[in-house]
C-alpha cells in the first residue's frame, strides 16, 4: 500500500513543535532572548553617522571623457533649476554659472536681513 500524499494546491500540515523564529526556553524555564555570540550586541544601536539634518540642494555632473569627446555638464538645483551643456565653452560657462547660482539660490542662502 503506497503513502498517500496531499494534493499539491492543499495547505500544507502545522507543525506542532517550537517555531525557529521563538526563542527557545532556557534552562530555568525563562524563555528570555540570549546573545547571539561573544562579542554580538543583541539590540540595535544608533547610527554612528547620525543625521544632522544637512540635504544636498545643487548638484553639478561634470562628464569629460577624454581627448576627441565632448564634455558635458549638468547643473540641477532643488529650486527648479535644470540646466545642460555640450562643448567645452559651453561646459566651462555652466560651471561658472553654477557656481553663481549657488552664491544666490533662495534654497542655500536665508534671505532674512537683505535689502530688498
């Protein structure tokens, strides 16, 4: 007589034993979480970088490849600006213009005590 199996698409059984993903009893009863290992924190711990509340507002992608290629650059700013170049001159006057638009840009500088 064979074995008969489930159907395929049937759940299949619970086991009745512990699940891996409960701690397991320790001696005294307690079923208390362990350290893993030696050496091995068993809570998480602050990030050690932390967050001080700084967020990049311009960006500028410079791309020079190498002699006999364009270059190009790209210029973005939180406040809306979007700015390409192609071509060295053309590359070289975006970055300066980036460069001023940093100095001015409402995002980067507060605005409070300038003459209008």
């Amino acid at each position: 007589m064979s074995a008969q199996h489930p159907p395929a698409n049937s759940p299949a059984s619970t086991p009745t034993g512990p699940r891996s993903a409960e701690p397991a009893p320790t001696p005294d009863g307690s079923g208390a979480p362990k350290v893993v290992a030696e050496g091995v924190l068993s809570s998480l711990r602050p990030d050690p970088h932390g967050d001080d509340g700084r967020r990049p507002i311009a960006w500028l992608h410079i791309s020079a490849p190498g002699r006999g290629t364009t270059p190009t650059v790209r210029s973005w700013c939180s406040c809306g600006r979007d700015l390409f170049a192609a071509g060295q001159s053309r590359a070289l006057a975006l970055i300066t213009d980036h460069v001023h638009h940093r100095a001015l840009c409402t995002l980067r500088v507060p605005q409070e005590g300038k003459a209008a």
